[in-house]
C-alpha cells in the first residue's frame, strides 16, 4: 500500500492514526500518510442542495397545507461532520422535516402564501443551532410550494372575486360622484347664460346627428303648437268673410258699369180662396 494520496480542489482530507483523529485537516493537493497507520477520509466541502419532501400539517388558523422546501449548506468543519455526527447530510435532512413542520404550525396561512421571508428567517435559525455543532453551514432554506385543498382553494377565489367586485362598485361610485358634481357645476354655469343651453342641445342633436343608424325626436312645446293653431284659425276666418263681400261688390259695379238700371222688383200674390171651392193644386 502506498502512502501518497491525491485531494481534490473541493475535498478536505480528515486523518485517522490508529483510530484517532489528527487535528490537522489536509488541503487540496497531495498528501502523504504513513502506510498501514493512517487513514484518511475525503469530506466534500462544496453546497449540498438537498429538498425536503413535502410535510403536512395545519396552520395557526386550523388551516390543513401541505409544503415542501430545499435546503442549501455545506461542511465547514470537516473533523465535527465527520466525528460528531455519523451521517451529516442525513442529519440535516430530519432536522429540517422537524423544523418545517414546527414552523407550519406556528404561521397563518397568509404567512405561509405572502409572509415567506420571515419564514425564511424562522427556518434557517432553527436549524442553524444543531447544524453549528456538526460542522455545517446553513447558507438558505426556502419554501417552496404551499398546497391548499380544493375547498379552500375555492374559497379563496371567492374571496378574491368579491374583493374585485367591491373595488370595482367602489370605482365606479366615485366616478359617478365626481361626474355629479361637475354636472351640477355646469348646471349653474348655463343657468347664468340661457343661450348657453340652447347651444348645448344644438351640440347634442349634431352629435346624435351623426349616427345615421338612429332616429332622432325633438321635443316640441304644446304651447307653441296651441299658438300656431289660433293664428292659423284667424287667418282663415278673415280670408272667408271678405271674399264674400267682394264677390256682391263686383256684381253691383258690372251693373253700373252697363247703364242699365235694375227691374223693379214685382210683388206676386196669391188668388183669393173660394168659400166652398178647395184651393187648386199647384203642381
């Protein structure tokens, strides 16, 4: 057996001399060990990115989720991850079951959907404690996935839906204040100047104007129309009357105009009655 070993760039050497660990941890490169005495064990320093299998559990506000998360760390001292804890990476992996459980069931569910760094923060500090005296390093432990049941789910869209909804009636209200008030202001500002009225309704019948698929009425006073009725009715009354009378002028000057005098006029009587005799049939 040889004594030369080669370490890798993101290796530690940990040397066993007959059973006992040397203190001094060898570095990258090559190595010398006394055959047959020593041993040397490879630790490998670089990030471990280990996930940690979803944990069920119910929530502070009796809300049952389901979530997972990753874990990143890496061995900083390689004599305690070897020494002090027989499989480190395993280790870790129970600690953060543990500690994501535990976690879950000290947040709210609105923690656990929009409060994850806190979380972050919770996590990473409790397995910082044993991770320390294993030699490991905590670099970040993040959630990643919050599974909801189906009920809740929908739920929840419900929720969001009506919280639209409300934002939305909200929205609309405002407008239809403001709108209000403009309105009444304009209202004052036309009953100040009349003619500005007539103008507005002569810019709402050209802008009604210009869809040609639509009909458009007009108003129109009763009074006005009772006005035209009587001038019309007293226009045609005067026409009859004196149309008549020149019509018997016009006969009267033709006669004149002719010299011929008109015939008296001759009084017809009827014949006396016969005592006795039936008056004669005048058919």
């Amino acid at each position: 057996m040889t004594g030369v070993r080669v370490v890798q760039q993101y290796e530690r050497g940990v040397v066993f001399r007959l059973g006992q660990v040397l203190p001094q941890v060898r570095e990258p490169g090559i190595t010398l060990l006394m055959p047959l005495v020593d041993r040397m064990r490879k630790v490998n320093v670089q990030v471990v990115t280990m996930p940690v299998p979803a944990q069920e559990g119910i929530t502070k506000d009796n809300v049952s989720v389901s979530v997972d998360a990753v874990l990143y760390f890496r061995v900083m001292d390689p004599i305690k991850a070897t020494v002090d804890v027989q499989n480190y990476a395993f280790a870790m992996l129970q600690v953060a079951q543990t500690s994501l459980r535990s976690i879950i069931g000290k947040s709210e569910l609105d923690d656990l959907l929009s409060g994850r760094e806190n979380l972050h923060q919770g996590l990473e500090v409790m397995l910082e404690s044993p991770a320390t005296g294993w030699g490991v390093h905590i670099d970040r432990v993040e959630i990643k996935d919050v599974s909801l049941p189906d009920s809740m789910k929908r739920s929840m869209a419900r929720q969001a839906e009506a919280d639209r909804e409300r934002r939305a009636r909200i929205i609309t209200a405002d407008g239809e204040f403001q709108a209000a008030a403009k309105l009444s202001e304009a209202a004052a500002k036309m009953a100040e100047t009349p003619a500005a009225m007539q103008l507005r309704l002569l810019q709402t019948v050209v802008e009604v104007a210009a869809e040609k698929n639509s009909t458009l009425v007009l108003p129109f006073p009763v009074e006005l129309l009772r006005f035209f009725e009587a001038s019309a009715a007293r226009i045609t009354g005067g026409a009859d009357g004196t149309g008549g009378t020149g019509g018997a002028g016009g006969a009267d000057d033709g006669n004149a105009a002719a010299g011929t005098p008109a015939p008296p006029a001759v009084p017809v009587q009827a014949p006396a009655a016969v005592p006795g005799q039936a008056p004669a049939d005048r058919s």
